[in-house]
C-alpha cells in the first residue's frame, strides 16, 4: 500500500515515513501543498496523510483540489488544531479523519489501517492462497503456520496479488505501485523481487507456485480451486504469538534507532527555534513585534507541537502549545513576554530532560486541561483566554449555545465559563445549561454574566450551574 505523506516539517515527516515503512507501507513525502496535489493526479495511492499547516497550499485547501478533481483516496488531516470548528472544516473540505497533535504513534498506524479498510471492499482483515496467510494490520506472512521473514518490497507485492487475484500487473504498474517515485528503477527490479519472493515462499514449504507470469503482459496469483480458496488453518499451524512479537520487536528497534539518530540531529537545531523565540519576546517587551517575526514564531511553535510529540515528549508539546496560543493574542505587553520567557525555559528543561528548578516555571500549572467559553463579547473572551493561557488552559471560544452545542458533542471540555445573554441567537446560557445538566453533569460550568438578579443565580444553581459571577462594568 502506498502512502503519500504531507509534512513540511522534516523531523515529523522523518519520524512518520519510518514508522509506516516499518508496517510495511510504502511511504512518499511531500513539503507543501502544492507538490502533494500535482503527485496525487499524477501517481496511484492509497491514502493521503496530511498536515494542516503547509506552505503554498494548506491541508484543507489540497483537500478541496483533490475532491474537486474526483481524487477518491482516504485522506487523513493532521493538526495541532483541536477546536469543534477546525475539525469541521478539515471534514467538510473532504478529509475522512482528523487526529490531533500530539498523538501516539499506535493511534496513528490505527487510524491508517481503519481508513484502508473502509476505503475498498477489497480491503480485508486476512488474505490468504492455499496455507499461505498475509495479515496487513500486523504486517505478518505465514505459510503454514510459519512465519515468512519478507523484506518491504516483496510483502507488499504479495499483497498486490492478493487484493487483486484476477488482475494481471505489467512490470511497470508494479513499478508504480509498490516502488516510491524518488526511485527510479529498471522494471528487471520486479523481476529480481519476485524471484527473491517466489524462492522465500517455496524455503517456507509452498510446493505450488502462487505468482503466475503471463508473458509479454506480467505477473498474477495464480487461481486455486475453489475448495482450496479459503483454506481452515489448524490450531497447530496457527502463527505463534512468539514469533509475531519478534519481527514486530524487531522492527521496532529498528525504528528506535533511526529515531534516536533523528533525535540527535533536532537536538542540535533546538537552538535555531529558542533564538526565534527570543527575538520575539525581546521585540514583544519593548511593544513592537515584527508581524512577520511573530508569523515565523508561531509557525515553530506549531510544529514543535507535532516534532516533540513524535518523539514522546508530551509535556515539550504541550509547552509548544502554549506558545503558540500566546502568540496568537491579539494585543501582546511585558506581562506576556515575562510568561513567554518562562514557557521557553520550560522548553529547554523538558527536553533536557532536566527538573524544574524554578518556582515561577508554569509547569505546575501543565495539564489543566480543555476550557470552551461561550460569550459573544469579544474583549472579554480575549482577555479570559488569555488568562487561561497562561494557566495552561487549551481554550476554544464559541459565540453562541449552538457552535458551542457542536464542540462538546465532539470535544467534550474539561470546564466551560459560559454566558446568559446572546443578543444575536434564539437561544440563551440557561438553555444549554440544562441540556449539560441531563447529559452530562460532569462538566463544571461556571456562568459568567451581566445579569445580577436573584431569581437567575437561583435558576443557575438549580440547573446545576457550580459558579456564578458578575462580569465587570
């Protein structure tokens, strides 16, 4: 199966490319937008992972071209976006997943094979000819109950043939298929890979050859008889678990090792993105922030987001994205440089991998969690969310019970500061209120209001409603 992956960010796309080739996926990648649409309309693949924020064309935008060129292919959008709102508009631009940064890898490879599946009938759990079994999702070949030790490029010709018993393929659409479009092969490649398969195959103890060569045309799985198409496998012959965990142990060395060499060499441009990060908190103290500086600064900050949680640091992203919220503020002062030069010594202890020795670091305040507000005023919802910020808050503001209805159903907070009043909707805070009440009263809600009277505080309390505060005159 062929991946093409959408990554500008060279570390991330690194860390992805080896992990999906370890399962066996055959991996390209692309650096902005606008190469990834011209290779997708020009090559076959299987699936599309793709950042969100990409140079030239963004994720959404390359997802938009692809379906308006009738390109079919699962895409998957990654982003360190997590809000109701950019999750819809990744979807109905015609991606068929989101996941969010930072993530676990096992997250990720189940994500891939969910989207695979649901994309071809064809697509199913076990393929299997005669004794010989191919599982996609563990990357695993067995004959017999013995387990096949294929390389990447033999596995996944195999399972070509497999998905497509009938289908004759030339050399050259194997080419396509199975090799990356960087390589550039003689089609005698097939050939030498398929001899080396055929000769694994017959060492595993198959008797028949499964590969067929058609001359002048190509290769096909050979046709079985119909009792033999889908063969019962004994208890005995079953792949043993053992086996399984020592190729996937294995792999997974294999990757460790790259990631370690991969982690080397982003250790040593760490500083690149700290210097960033200074100028902008030197610029932001004497109030004249560069605008193109603070862009630049916000972009590292964002695929810090996704580099650190690649490579298992989940704090370092969390950290990552606080700066890149802090930055996003409309209005930036000496209060905010103070909070950003906290965060970015944080960044450098975290991966160091060194304690906090500072009783001022915001570290204390890591993990507090989801915040939705849900006010209609502006400068208000400005200032909570930048108070939150700096508590360590991941903060979405809606504008109305409806948006903010969307965003819990699918990113339920932690914690909701939610309004009375919304002069320009059919609905008011005590509303949503009561929906929370009966569906899910876990969630603390505090109403922030400008109305004072009696019967709504009682109202409130009755509805379950934790805090009740006055907004400021």
């Amino acid at each position: 199966m062929k991946i093409l992956l959408v990554e500008d960010d060279e570390t991330t796309a690194n860390v992805l490319a080896q992990e999906l080739t370890t399962h066996h996926y055959t991996v390209e990648t692309a650096e902005d937008g606008q190469m990834a649409l011209e290779l997708a309309q020009a090559f076959h693949y299987d699936l599309l992972v793709v950042d969100i924020i990409l140079p030239n064309l963004d994720g959404i935008g390359l997802c938009r071209q692809l379906r308006s060129h009738g390109l079919q292919m699962p895409i998957l959008l990654l982003s360190a976006k997590d809000s109701t709102a950019d999750r819809v508009l990744g979807l109905q631009a015609g991606a068929d997943d989101y996941l969010v940064k930072p993530y676990e890898r096992s997250e990720l490879i189940a994500r891939i094979q969910a989207l695979l599946r649901r994309g071809s009938s064809s697509l199913i759990t076990m393929l299997t000819w005669e004794k010989l079994q191919l599982d996609p999702d563990a990357g695993q070949v067995t004959y017999g109950g013995k387990a096949l030790h294929l390389t990447p490029k033999e596995f996944s010709i195999l399972e070509l043939f497999l998905r497509n018993p009938r289908r004759i393929f030339s050399r050259s659409a194997i080419l396509d298929r199975i090799w990356p479009n960087g390589e550039f092969p003689q089609e005698e490649a097939v050939s030498t890979q398929i001899k080396g398969l055929r000769q694994k195959l017959k060492a595993g103890g198959m008797t028949k050859d499964s590969i067929e060569t058609v001359y002048g045309l190509g290769y096909r799985l050979k046709q079985l008889p119909e009792d033999s198409l889908s063969p019962r496998v004994s208890p005995e012959e079953t792949p043993k678990a053992a086996i399984a965990t020592a190729d996937k142990r294995q792999a997974q060395a294999k990757v460790q090792a790259i990631m370690q060499q991969v982690w080397g060499k982003f250790k040593q441009s760490l500083g690149s993105h700290i210097v960033l990060f200074d100028r902008a908190i030197a610029q932001i103290s004497t109030g004249n922030l560069d605008r193109e500086l603070r862009v630049s600064a916000q972009l590292e900050a964002h695929r810090l987001i996704g580099s650190l949680g690649s490579f298992g640091f989940p704090k370092g992203s969390e950290v990552a994205r606080q700066i890149e919220q802090l930055l996003s503020l409309e209005s930036l002062g000496v209060r905010e440089a103070q909070q950003l030069a906290e965060l970015v010594a944080l960044l450098k202890q975290v991966v160091e991998d060194k304690p906090s020795t500072t009783a001022t670091t915001p570290d204390l305040k890591m993990g507090s969690g989801r915040l939705l507000v849900v006010d209609d005023d502006v400068v208000l919802t400005e200032a909570v969310k930048r108070e939150a910020i700096v508590w360590g808050f991941q903060v979405e503001v809606t504008t109305d019970p409806i948006s903010a209805r969307k965003s819990i159903s699918c990113c339920p907070p932690d914690v909701i500061v939610l309004d009375l009043t919304f002069p320009d909707s059919t609905e008011n805070g005590l509303t949503l209120l009561a929906e929370l009440a009966q569906q899910d009263p876990r969630i603390p809600v505090l109403v922030l209001t400008a109305r004072n009277q009696l019967s709504d505080r009682v109202e409130v309390a009755r509805l379950g409603g934790n805090v009740f505060l006055e907004k400021p005159k």
